[in-house]
C-alpha cells in the first residue's frame, strides 16, 4: 500500500495564503472635477481653449467629468474628442 510522505499545512495557515493570492490591489481615489480650467494636453503658444460639453462619462489625467460636464481644452484636444464621440453636437 502506498502512502502520502508530505505533510498536510493547518488550515489557518492555508486559508491565509489563498487569501493573500486573491487580494487585489487597491484602485487610486477618483477626484471631483475642479473647477474650470484648461484639461488634457497642453496649449500651444498663441491658442485660446475652446468650451466643449461632454456627452459621456470620461477621465482626464484621473479626473472623472460626468456627461454634461463644460471642459476648456486645446483645439486639438476638442478635435479628437469630437471623433470619439465624447462631445456633445451642437
């Protein structure tokens, strides 16, 4: 008859391995939208931001913006957000 030579862990100490394989990482703090001011890249030299609305929700820089939010942004910045469906049409 064969027999088993390894040892059998407690069950605390077992139970305490799975569940430090399972936890996860905690997830960065989501901020409130600040108060108006120009997001995403930068301007360039000379260029005025223009106002956009959002029509979804969407996260610049780990700042969460609900849809309806006004963001100042580059023109560019509102160019490419426009493609992607993230602005409102007007």
């Amino acid at each position: 008859m064969a027999t088993n030579s390894t040892t059998k862990k407690p069950a605390a100490a077992a139970a305490e391995e799975s569940a430090a394989a399972v936890t996860e990482p905690p997830r960065p703090a989501r901020r409130p939208a600040p108060a108006p001011d120009v997001v995403g890249p930068a301007l360039g030299a000379g260029v005025e931001p223009v106002t956009v609305t959002l029509s979804h929700h969407h996260t610049i820089d780990g700042t969460d913006y609900p849809p309806g939010a006004e963001l100042l942004v580059s023109p560019d910045y509102a160019y490419r957000l426009r493609l992607q469906g993230y602005v409102t049409r007007a």
